[in-house]
C-alpha cells in the first residue's frame, strides 16, 4: 500500500508541472481553459504574476516528488511535506479550478489517506512505526 501511495505521489506531483507549463505559456491547449478562475483574473496572461505562478505550480510537483521518495523510505519527514504540498496544491487547483479539476480530486485522495487511518485512531499507514 505505502508504494501505491508513493506512486500516486509521483503522478500528482509530475502532473504540476504540466500546470506549470500551462501557466507559463509554454504549452498551450486550445480545447482546455487555461484561465484562472478568480484571483488573477484582471491580469493578462503575459503578466509577470502568471510567470511567478508558474514557478509556484512547481513547488508541489518537488514536493509530493521528495515525499513520494519519503513514503517509500518511511522517513518521518514525508508528512510534513505531503501536508504543505497538499495544501499549496489545492490553492493552486482552486484558482484554476476549471483547467484543474482533476488536482482537487487527487488532493482528496491524499486528504483521505492521510485522514481516514487518524480517524480510526491510528497512523498514517507510510508512518507506521
């Protein structure tokens, strides 16, 4: 189970950097809405804020990577990391919540994870000791 979940990690977090791309300008799709949905909307998409989000789209694709390593590895300092990438991932998926509705699933998933063993009064499966 504790590799699944490090897989799934992996996937999450490589799937920022397709945002990341998208963001940027890199890559552009003209079937999927790219725009975000509030927040930077009276910005135009070559604005300086839309190069710093896309540098920020890559923070939770290093992050769920490394935890991914850590799940594997059961290093105490993968919760941490999932928790922050977690929730920098779903800010991030809420402003482009209609390019990103997939990453609000997969953070549900990871929230489900995280929580659903806690809630049974146990740990984290990848943090057993």
């Amino acid at each position: 189970m504790r590799l699944a979940f490090a897989i799934f990690l992996f996937i999450h977090g490589l799937a920022h950097g397709v945002g990341a791309l998208t963001v940027s300008g890199i890559v552009k799709d003209e079937n999927a809405p790219s725009d975000p949905t509030f927040l930077l909307t009276g910005f135009d998409s070559g604005h300086w804020i839309f190069k710093l989000m896309a540098v920020i789209w890559l923070l939770p694709l290093i992050g769920f990577v490394f935890a991914g390593i850590g799940v594997i590895q059961e290093a105490e300092w993968a919760l941490p990391v999932i928790i922050v990438s977690t929730v920098l991932s779903t800010i991030l998926s809420l402003i482009w919540a209609k390019a990103a509705p997939f990453g609000l699933v997969a953070n549900l998933v990871v929230i489900a994870v995280l929580l659903i063993p806690w809630a049974n009064g146990r740990m984290v499966p990848p943090f057993e000791s």
